[in-house]
C-alpha cells in the first residue's frame, strides 16, 4: 500500500511546532490550521508527535475501538495530577477505570473556583515547554493549593455521607460509589478513587453542561425566530404545566435545539486516541503507536461532505429524527467516542432540556449587549466568555407537575418485599423469550423479590452468586446462539470448573423439532456448562417445542418453579393473586389511534403484485411487495425483512363482538406498576389494541383454559372446558389449533372481564421474512416474496387467515407499514466471488433469498465484466403454469449464464420428479462436479419435511459418489455445514 507524508507545519529546532500554537486560539487555532493543512496534519510538541484529525471518514476510522483506545494525552495527564484515575483520565486498561465504568453505568460546591483554575493551568501547562513548567513557581504552588482544596472537600463529602447514611431506602450517586461492587470483581471503589471521580463529575457535569446551556442562550438569542418556535413547542407540551420527567420525551424540538448547540460547540472540544500498532489511516497516513491522533471536535462538526455549505449555521432541524437518522457514523461526537464516552450524556441532555424549558417558560430573556460579539474562554473545555443576558418574568403562572406517584394505581396484593434478587436473563430474536422472563420478573415481584430482566450477553462477564439466576433461551436452526447471546454463549463454554461456584440457576430452552438435530442445542449447552463450571440447578431445564404445545410447555414447567425457588431461600411466598393485575378505564373516543412502539421504523410499500395465476385450479396466492425502508437501513442479500403486523379485521370484530365493545370504544390501562406490552396510561381505542398489540389467534393454552374455565359459571360449559385443559387437549385444542377467542365464543356462560382477557393473551410479534432482492438492485428498497395464508379454520370456526401475510397482502402502495432488517445467518450470503459456484435449493417461496442471489450475482457480473462460475437453482412449485415464480427472470438469467433452472411440478410430475428433493437426485452428477469444484450449498424452506429430504438426498448423493457409509456421509455433512460453511441452511416452520 503507497503511504504519503502526513501534512505539517515547518518544525524548527527544540521547540519543533509548539511556534505553531496559539494560546490563545486554542482549539480553534487547531481548526486554523486544519483550513491550512487538511482534515490531517502532524504537529512535533513536547511530549511527542501530535496528529491532528477532524473530516467525518478519518474521524470514522479513528473510532474503531478495535484499532485504538483512548489516549490521555498531555492536558489530560495535567488533569490526572487532581482527578487521578478517574473516569476520563484513566487508561482503559486500569482496574479503577473498569470498576469505576461498570459500577456507575448501573446506576457540588465551594471547590468551582480552584477546580476552574487547575483546568485553567493544565490546559496551559500542555503549551509550554517542561523547563518552562519547573521554572513557574507561582503557577505551581496556586495548582499545588488548589488540588489540596478540592481533595479536602472531596474527602469531607465522603466522610460525612459514611457517618451519616441517607435514609433507608434512598440512593443517590455517591451512596453508590461508596458501597455498590464491582459487578466483575466484587470489589467496591477506594475513597482515593470515590475522591477522584467526585472531582471528575464536577468537571463534566459543572463545565460542560453550563458551557451547553450558555452557548444555547447565546444562539437562541442571534436566532430569535428559533427563540420562538421553542416556546411555542413546549406551551404546546406543557401549557401553564412545570415541565416534568415525563415530559423530556415530548420535548423534540428543545432537544434538537441543545444538540445543534453541541454540534457548533462542542464544550469537550477533542479527544484522543492512539493505535494498539503501527498503522495505516485514511489509505495512505502512517501512524504510530507512540502517536497521539486528537479528533478536533468542532471542526468535524464542520466538515461540509457530512453537513454542507451551511455548517456554521445554527440550525437545530439538522437533528429532527429523519435528518438525524441519516448521518453518517460518528459524525457528532460531542460526548467523546465509545466505551470511553461519558456515561452521563442522557442525564446531562436530561438536565438541560428541563432547565431550558423551565427557563423559556418563566423568562423573557434578551442581550444585555445587543452588539456583544462571541468571545470563548478554553480550559480543557470551552464556553462563552462576558455573555450577559437581561431576563424579564413572564406573566403566567406555573402549575406543578402532578407526581407519578399520585396517580391511582389499581390495588395489587404482593407480598413484602425480602430483598432477594432474581435476575432474569434471554436470548431471543423473535422477542417471545423477552415475553416470558418479563413474566417471570413480574411474578417475581409480586411474591417479594427484587427482579430484573436483561439480555444473556449482558451478563456474558458475571454471573451473580446473591439470589437466582433465571435463564431463557432459544436455539436458531443451525444450533447458532440468538443474536444478544453470541457473547455469553462462548463465555460460559470456556469457563474453567468452579468458576461459577455459589451461583444458582434455572434453565428454560425454546426450539422446534422440525430441526431434530439440533432441537434445544443452545439451553442444553447453556445448562450443561453452568452446572459443569459449578453453578446450582434450581429447576430441572424446561423445554417449549414451536411445533406442539408452546406455551403450554412454558406454563407447564412454570408450575412447578416458584417451590423449589422459595424454599431455597426459605421463602413462602404462595401464588400472586388470580385477580386482574390490569385495571381498565373506558374513557372518551380520541382523535387517532395510538402508534405501537416495538423499535421499528416505518417503511412504505412501493409495489403490490400476484405472482400466481388465481384463475388456475387450487392456486394459492404468493405475492410480491416492494418496500421502500425507513432512512438509513441497510442490508445484504440473504437478510431479513422484520414486519410488525396488525391481526386480521375479521378477527378483531369478533373479539370485540365477544365483549360488546365498538372499534372505537377508548380506554386507558393500568398495568399496576409492572412492566407490560401494552400501552399503558394513555388512551387507546379497543379495535387498535385488539388489532395491534395482543396475538388473538394464537392455540389457547392448558393454563388459560384452566382460567377460562374458572370465569364460567354454568356448570356444563365449566366441565367441557375442564376437559379440554385435560386429556383432550392435545387432539382438541393443540392441533385444532383452537385460540382463547373461539373458547369464549363457544362457551358464552364464561364471564371473563376484558381485562383479564388482556391479560391472558401475549404480545403480537413481528414476523421476519427473508428479502428477496439485492443491495446492488437497490439500496434503499427491498422486495419480498410471500405466500398468503388463508383457508378453512382447522378450529372449525370460519376462516384462518395468516396474521402477516394477509396485512401484507392488503397493503397498499403508500402504506406506512413497521420493519427493521435484521441480519440473517452470517453465512446464508452470496459467495464473496462470483468465481465461486453455487447450488441453490427451495420450494414455493423459499426462492426469495436466491432470488436476491442471483440477482447480486448478475449485477456485480455486469458490473466487473466477468462471466461467473456456474450456479444451479433447484426449484419446488405446483404448477408450471400457474406458480413457477419469477419464470421470466430466471429464463433471462439462464440466457445471460447466471443460473441453470431445475424446476420440479409436484401437480404435474414428469418421470417420478415430483419434489424439488427428487430433481436433485436426478442431477446428482452436475451437482457433484459442482461441490467438487468449492460450491456452496444453499437451502431454503419448509424445515418440517422439504429440508430433512433434502438433506438425505445430499447425503445419498455423496454416498453414490464416493462409496462412503451413511454414518461417513453424515459426518460429512456435519463438517460442510460447521467447519467449511458450504451447506448452509435457511428453513422456516
């Protein structure tokens, strides 16, 4: 790689650039010369080379924690002589720094003067000469004084809170660096570090936030049509009403406002990083790891590729949700980079977004001076200098802000609290393991725990030995861990025995036995290892299989948990109170129905179309959508398209019919103080809650039969439902598939309450698809293919119609419709060459990801000029006329040498190829001359019968070439799926 010389002023003897330094331009006569020299430039200072970076794609670079760390440059180490090792002015790799990090990301005074003067002389010290330092006697002893007054103060503050605790019950931030421990370590901070990090929070939370909120009054009064939006947006919000917690949220506009100001001035103005090894920026730039790379923080803010022509100019609608989401990474960066940002950003942002809007509210506020130009005093941080402002009280009067704990809450009976922690982790990509360690955790507080609920990587470090530990997990097909369990996973495999000594634990496992060989795979190794590195089981591990009783598997392992858990702990808890938990209010209509909140963003459908010939005899509709994807989404051939749906109209109705209540019956929910999927304390009508947020058809489970049948009081309907929640329930309920909704319609005597019908339904979940396009046919859009379920109800009770794709069927183009991309298997993507043959294997709509295959492979062909190595599509439909999907495109890539199409007519087959599994047997040797060759096998399907044939025709066909065993064939299998990644599957149930 051709390096180049990184641009710099003339060093001169001694001294080198320190000439080049401005005092008293400071950062901003970096940025001088950064308009001079270009985004980088290399300054020789004492203390070593400097290079000074500032464009958005070096800046970029530069944030990759896994090429460089933080670097506490000389300033910085001026700072270290009062704040020590505290949070920004520790290395990363100190003890104090991890435990300091970990503890406070859980969870001033009579000093301003001397701590202002110390930022003022390290600032300073980094611009002189170390002789000059030594020789400045005066300097030294006021620093000297200065450090001994804000450790005096500091160590005063620890002491009296020590000798005098807060309340029971009560916590503030210093209580929890006094006594919280090390989540990794067990250790609790020392009071030399406590000291320091309280020298550190004034740093960061006096300096940086007055800095904000005086820069932001100084441009909302150069800007006063800006002045008066603001006002008018939060007398919109708050009226005559003192702003809240509550309210930050509602108040947009006055944080977009903060945010424009941190982006002109940024009041941590730089940060710095260094390599972990020599290396190569930008493409071209050496540098070293003796190198100090210092990111100049207003000038990246500046940068005209990222925030053009109009860079300089105060305009907060830069940072409204659309704009916002379409920069480029690490393009603001006022709060320092990564896992060494600062940890309070929220509540600093939090702090003053109330405090403009309670200043707004009360003042007017004017220039003292109208001709006052911006002056900008710098110490480590920046803020306007000799701003003054004339306030004036507005003429309203201020109500107080009604206490959240003033609200009614509807009566629960829970036990007292013990004080015994249960922590409840998941892994998950569908979002139902969340589901059920959130009940887990509800129930746990009712019956006096205290509980708390996270991801499994969460704890990927710890393991807690205080309490249980309550682990939810599911296993994907290839045996792969969910996506926020790739670090725990790993972790507890290699930890060595007795590591987990003291830790007790319970083990609840999601799967599908369409995927026989590796059913469970993740929860049985969970618990294997936890039990093997010596944790406690508690429970036996439970097991809920997708395609039988699912949740009745959960409620059936539930049963029997809470028993063992109390009387672990000595506990006699007994069962939560059967009475609802939510307390429904009906109110008046309102003005539109309330939008979900799942994390997703809105996509909108650009094309609806049938693939299908519908006049054929039998045919059943596929169809394919266009969609275009919320601002900066991006994904690769092979990903998912993640869909929130709405639950069929018909459906609705009758849940609404079933209680008497119209579409727009309005109510408010009241969850009790848990936590709940659905919207609670706001207005909602019943038709958009039945519709989006609850599953309405869903098979009814052992346990809300059981609930069902307890709520009816006719003697006859009573006992039919007992035995459905009996013997019969498998042949009756399970495989009819028969939901809480067609119960209550069969059984009118059952006088459940609308609450409690909420309560016993779960959360409606998206649904993922997998895209049937490329990137390079269109960034910013994507094509699905679905098949659209509809038929007889095998309840025998109307029509089932699929939840997502009869939404997506009758979606319109124009529809605003809830997705997010979600990455698939990190090997079910095209080949990185198109030297590379493939061999691709579906039925019905499992083309959509080949189609997005094929159609990368013929654009990237196109574009480089090249003819790609061959790739064979096999493909499963009914009808050659009436559902060979997609036949005109594939026939133009066969043409064009993309594909070779193997089609197989199960309506209509032609000598004994019926299945997509038997054409693949029919061309075996093609096949075999293509692994032979480095194919990659792809499969994609139906996992209950169409990808176990096809992986028994694949190791028939390696049987047949090559004379081996059944058992050699298998293995052989096993090793191109896990160790070469050249059999990779994509199935659905």
């Amino acid at each position: 790689m051709a390096t180049q010389q990184i641009p710099q002023p003339r060093p001169r003897p001694v001294v080198g650039n320190l000439p080049d330094l401005d005092a008293e331009k400071g950062i901003f006569g970096l940025m001088e010369l950064a308009d001079t020299y270009g985004p980088i430039y290399r300054l020789d200072v004492p203390g070593g080379r400097l290079v000074v970076v500032s464009s958005q794609e070096l800046v970029d670079e530069l944030c990759d924690e896994s090429r460089f760390d933080k670097k506490v440059h000389t300033p910085l180490r001026h700072v270290r002589d009062f704040a020590g090792d505290g949070l920004f002015t520790a290395e990363t790799d100190e003890p104090n720094w991890g435990a300091a990090h970990r503890i406070l990301m859980a969870a001033m005074h009579p000093f301003v003067g001397a701590m202002v003067r110390s930022l003022v002389e390290s600032g300073e010290r980094g611009r002189r000469l170390p002789l000059q330092n030594r020789l400045m006697l005066r300097a030294r002893h006021q620093y000297d004084e200065d450090r001994r007054l804000m450790y005096e103060v500091a160590d005063q503050l620890i002491t009296d809170r020590k000798r005098h605790p807060l309340p029971a019950g009560q916590r503030d931030i210093l209580d929890t660096m006094i006594t919280a421990t090390d989540p990794q370590t067990g250790e609790r901070l020392s009071d030399e570090n406590v000291r320091y990090q309280l020298v550190t929070f004034l740093i960061a939370g006096h300096e940086t936030t007055s800095g904000l909120l005086t820069f932001t009054i100084h441009e909302l009064l150069r800007n006063p049509q800006i002045m008066e939006r603001a006002r008018a947006h939060f007398d919109e919000v708050l009226g005559d009403r003192a702003p809240g917690y509550d309210d930050l949220a509602k108040l947009g506009y006055l944080d977009q406002i903060l945010k424009e100001s941190l982006r002109l001035w940024p009041t941590a103005p730089a940060f710095a990083v260094r390599p972990y090894e020599d290396t190569i920026i930008g493409g071209r730039y050496p540098v070293r790891t003796d190198d100090t790379l210092l990111v100049v923080i207003p000038q990246l803010h500046r940068d005209p590729a990222v925030w053009g022509e109009t860079a300089t100019t105060f305009d907060p609608d830069r940072f409204s949700f659309e704009r916002a989401e379409a920069l480029p990474p690490n393009a603001w960066k006022p709060f320092g980079n990564g896992r060494r940002s600062c940890i309070g950003r929220g509540f600093a942002l939090q702090k003053a977004t109330l405090f403009l809007a309670m200043l707004l509210q009360r003042f007017d506020i004017t220039a003292a001076d109208p001709d006052y130009e911006l002056s900008v005093v710098q110490t480590l941080t920046i803020k306007p200098d000799g701003l003054l402002v004339h306030t004036r009280r507005r003429e309203t009067t201020i109500v107080p802000a009604v206490p959240a704990a003033s609200r009614a809450e509807s009566p629960r009976i829970a036990a007292a609290e013990n004080g015994i922690p249960i922590r409840v982790l998941y892994g998950s990509n569908a979002g139902t393991s969340e589901a059920f360690a959130q009940r887990i955790a509800n129930d746990a507080r009712l019956r006096g725990y205290t509980a708390s609920v996270d991801t499994l990587d969460s704890a990927a470090r710890h393991l807690p030995t205080e309490g249980a530990v309550v682990v939810v997990v599911t296993s994907s097909y290839e045996g792969q861990p969910p996506d926020n369990a790739r670090a725990f996973v790993p972790w507890v495999r290699d930890l060595p025995e007795g590591a987990l000594d003291g830790v007790r634990y319970a083990v609840f496992g999601k799967g599908s036995t369409d995927w026989a060989r590796t059913y469970q795979a993740i929860p049985k190794a969970v618990d294997e290892q936890l039990s093997r590195a010596g944790a406690r089981r508690l429970v036996d591990r439970g097991e809920a299989n997708a395609r039988g009783d699912f949740f009745g598997d959960f409620e059936d392992w539930y049963d029997g948990f809470w028993a063992p858990v109390d009387a672990e702990f000595g506990q006699a808890t007994g069962e939560p109170a059967p009475s609802p938990q939510l307390e429904v209010e009906f109110v008046g209509a309102v003005r539109d129905p309330i939008i979900r909140r799942n994390q997703l963003e809105l996509g909108t459908v650009v094309a609806n179309r049938e693939l299908v010939d519908m006049s054929a005899p039998g045919a059943r509709s596929k169809r394919h959508i266009e969609i275009a994807l919320p601002d900066g989404a991006e994904y690769r051939a092979g990903d998912y398209l993640v869909v929130l749906p709405r639950n069929p109209a018909a459906v609705v109705d009758r849940a609404l019919g079933r209680f008497g209540l119209g579409y727009d019956s309005t109510i408010v929910i009241r969850t009790g103080g848990g936590d709940s999927f659905l919207p609670a304390d706001t207005p909602v009508t019943a038709g958009e809650l039945l519709a989006g947020y609850v599953e309405l058809t869903a098979p009814a489970t052992r346990k809300q039969i059981e609930q069902l049948a307890g709520a009816t009081v006719c003697p006859p309907d009573k006992k039919a439902l007992d035995a459905l929640a009996g013997e019969a329930y498998t042949a009756d309920v399970l495989d009819t598939r028969v939901s809480v909704l067609d119960l209550l319609e069969r059984h009118p005597a059952c006088r459940l309450a609308f609450a409690s019908f909420l309560q016993l339904l779960g959360p409606l979940t998206p649904r993922q698809y997998s895209i049937s396009s490329s990137p390079r046919w269109s960034t910013d859009h994507v094509t699905l293919s679905i098949a659209i379920v509809s038929g007889p109800a095998l309840s025998g009770q109307g029509l089932h119609e699929g939840v997502a794709s009869t939404y997506l069927a009758q979606a319109r183009p124009g529809t605003k419709v809830a997705v997010s991309v979600r990455p698939s298997n990190v090997d079910f993507h095209p080949p990185r060459s198109v030297s590379t043959p493939m061999v691709m294997v579906c039925a019905g709509t499992g083309i959509a990801p080949f189609r997005g295959f094929l159609q990368e492979r013929a654009l990237r062909a196109q574009d480089d000029g090249v003819a790609p190595a061959p790739a064979l599509l096999f493909l499963g439909c009914d009808d050659p006329e009436a559902d060979f999907l997609y036949r005109d495109e594939q026939a133009a890539w066969a043409d064009a040498g993309i594909v070779e199409v193997y089609p197989a007519f199960s309506a209509d087959p032609v000598d004994d190829v019926r299945y997509v599994q038997d054409r693949l047997w029919a061309e075996r040797a093609r096949v075999v001359e293509l692994v032979r060759d480095g194919a990659v096998f792809y499969v994609c399907g139906d996992g209950r019968r169409m990808a176990p044939a096809v992986y028994d025709t694949c190791a028939r066909i390696y049987r047949g070439a090559t004379g081996a065993t059944a058992e050699e064939a298998v293995s052989w299998l096993d090793a191109m799926q896990h160790d070469h990644a050249r059999y990779v599957a994509d199935v659905f149930a």
